[in-house]
C-alpha cells in the first residue's frame, strides 16, 4: 500500500504526515488493519526497539471535583459510585507507590482531582514527591494536578518532580461539548507552564466520546505542534452514572487504527496506552505494543485494570522487554535538544521545521478561532471520506467496567 510505504519512510525521518495520510490511516478497512499495525511498528522499532515503559498511578484525591468533564467518574455531578477521599498524606502515598515500582514501574503517576492545585496542595505534593524519591532511586515522578497557577510547575520542579501531565483530550472545535468549566486554552497554557518550568510534558487524548475522525486528527496534530514527550492515549471508560456511559463506539480494531495514526504523527514520542486498553482492546492489546511503547501497570484512578503480572506475562509473550530504570525512554536526539527536561529548542515532536512547541505568539494551537486543525500549515487536500466514529457491531460492554476497590485510599493491596 503506497500510503503505508509513505507513512514509515516519514515517520523513519520524523516528518509529519498529512491530515489527509492521517485521516487516511483511521478509514483503513479491516483487511489491512495487520499491514496498518506492521507499518506503523517500524516506526515504533526505529525509535524505541522492543522496550515497553510501564508506569503506576497514584490517585492522591478522588473524587470531589468540582469540573464538568463529560467523560470522568469524578465530575461534579457523577453518580458513579467511585472510591472518594481526600489527600493521601505522603507516606500512604509514598507507600503505593512502591507497590507498582515493585512491579516493574519505571515512573510513578501522582493525581489528583480538581481544577487545579492550591498553593498548599502544591507544598503537599511536593512532600510526597521527595518521599517517594528518597526512597526509590532513580524513579521518574510525573504529577497530574489540574491546571496550573503561575509559579507552581517550579515549584514542583524544585521537589523532584520529572513531568507534568495535563491532557488535551479533544480537538478545540469540540471541546465545549464535552466541559464548561475551563476551556481548550486553559489546558494548553499548563502545559506551556509545564515546559518553561523544565518539566518534561506529558499530554494526550481520550477516544471514543463520539468525536469525528477529523477531530482526532486534529487533537493529535495539536499535540504534535506542543511537543510533549509522552503521549498518553487514552479509550472511554463509559461509567454508569457519568453523560457519557452509552458512548461506546470503540472496537479493538479502532482503538488499533488509532494508536498507528498517533505513532505516524508523533514517530519519536513515548506513546502510552492508557485508560480503557482492557476495555476495548481486550484480546487484541498484545497487537497494540506494536505501536504503543508504553503502558499503565495495574489499575486506573477509579477501575481496575488488568493484573500487574498479566500485564507483564503479555509484554514477555508479544516478544516484547520492560524498560529499566537505567534506560533512558526518548531517543538520543530528543534528549541532546532538551535545555532542561522535556524543553526542546526550535523542535515539535518529530522534530518538524518551523513548528516549535506551540509557543508561536498570535492565533497559534488551542488560541486560534474557529476550531481547524492545529499543526496543518499547508492548505486543506483533498481526503478520504473518513469512517464513522461509531463502527457496526460494538456491543456495550459495561461489564468489563470494574470500579477499583483496591489500593489508594484502601486497606486493600494495590493491583500491582
């Protein structure tokens, strides 16, 4: 397929796709899916080999949030019938922490509900993140706190903290669907204060809310033109009790297809498999490290995930090898353009020319008006007719939604 054949020899050179390549890749019949999924795993060996990043979240606070996210069990308004608790005090954290770095984690995800921390909440994280380093050499901490105030990515920087995560989600076109309470700008300008704080910036989406294939697309483009380092996708957890708990429009096939587009558009970046893989992927998640070559080890922030050791059994079995605390995750050349960590001179992600990392003054990614995909430069091609996002034959399954019982903010031991 000469689409294919073009996809891997850009993504070998770090150039950006097309929109139309990149739509092209999400409307691929199911009869190509496995050339769609070997493509795309050149890309992935070329840059990563066969090592796959496991990570632990840490839910520091659930529940309680005051925002509207569509999509979250712990929205305001959330009738699902979650764990809810306040802040862990940082040994508790720092417990269930070792727990998942026992496991085989490599970085330690700490995450809180809310709009975004106080100044105390900030003096509270950083406790727990000297905590957990003074106990666990050489772990990467990445802190999940909301948006950001100014000064506090330094702060949190000054503590230890390696990363900080705050995901697009959607395109800016149909953010407002999906929450109220803050906007598209909001999130894109934490994650600039993430950046010019030295923290290595971790930022995604969620699939499967019932967005268009153009919107993904045009998250993903966004998400290229930020530069994060890592790029966690992240399927729909339709919980019962949140507006969102029929969107089930996801196959395993899908989910597939878009973890190839994202490895296509950001060829050099830690791509994580996130929330909702047993979900949708179900027996085909081997297939996906493939693509993705990083996962969550575990459970989630409120469900269950799969066990730690079949999680690490189905890394062994796929031929696959866990990334160890003395390998370093981004290829050399990303790591040479850091001035600092996860702040990368002149460079998006892919090292495309001219991109930089969304930082470009005027009308530029999640500021312009009128939606339109950010990081398209060129004028609009001609494309395929794109898939619907809903694909025939996807039964719900809620039964796969387990709410997690165990770990933070239990007596229970964590699923590690």
């Amino acid at each position: 397929m000469d689409l294919l054949n073009t996809l891997v020899d850009k993504g070998l050179r770090r150039e950006s796709p097309t929109r139309g390549e990149a739509l092209a890749v999400l409307a691929t019949s199911d009869d190509d899916l496995l050339d769609v999924v070997a493509a795309a795993g050149r890309v992935r060996r070329r840059w990563f080999g066969r090592r796959v990043k496991l990570n632990y979240l840490v839910n520091l606070k659930s529940g309680l949030c005051p925002e509207d996210c569509s999509y979250c069990s712990q929205r305001l308004g959330s009738k699902a019938d979650i764990l809810k608790y306040t802040w862990l005090k940082p040994d508790e954290a720092s417990e269930a922490a070792a727990a998942g770095l026992a496991g085989g984690a490599k970085r330690v995800c700490l995450v809180a509900s809310g709009r975004g921390p106080t100044d105390r909440d900030v003096d509270r994280v950083s406790d727990t993140i000297k905590a957990i380093k003074e106990q666990n050499e050489g772990v990467e901490v990445c802190a999940c706190l909301g948006l950001l105030s100014d000064g506090q990515a330094e702060r949190l920087r000054e503590a230890g903290a390696d990363a900080y995560n705050h995901n697009l989600n959607t395109s800016e076109a149909t953010y407002g669907d999906i929450t109220t309470t803050h906007t598209y700008a909001d999130r894109v300008d934490t994650v600039h204060k993430a950046h010019a704080a030295g923290l290595s910036a971790c930022s995604g989406l969620i699939a499967g809310m019932g967005e268009s294939d153009e919107d993904l697309v045009d998250v993903v483009f966004s998400l290229r033109e930020l530069d994060p380092d890592s790029v966690p996708v992240n399927f729909l957890i339709p919980f019962e009790g949140t507006p969102l708990a029929k969107e089930w429009n996801l196959t395993p096939q899908r989910c597939l297809r878009i973890l190839a587009m994202v490895r296509f558009v950001c060829p050099d970046v830690e791509v994580r498999i996130a929330g909702g893989r047993e979900v949708h992927l179900r027996t085909m998640q081997p297939l996906a490290l493939h693509l993705a070559n990083s996962i969550f080890l575990g459970d989630y922030l409120t469900s269950e995930g799969q066990a730690g050791r079949a999680d690490l059994e189905m890394i062994a079995d796929a031929g696959f090898e866990v990334e160890d605390a003395g390998q370093v995750t981004l290829p050399e050349h990303r790591v040479a353009a850091a001035d600092g960590c996860g702040t990368h001179e002149g460079t998006g992600c892919g090292s495309h020319e001219g991109a930089g990392r969304g930082t470009h003054e005027g009308p530029g990614c999640g500021a312009h008006q009128g939606g339109g995909g950010c990081g398209s430069a060129a004028a609009p091609e001609a494309q395929p007719e794109a898939a619907p996002a809903a694909e025939a034959g996807q039964e719900p399954r809620p039964d796969l939604v387990a709410v997690r019982r165990r770990g933070a903010g239990t007596d229970l031991a964590p699923n590690a």
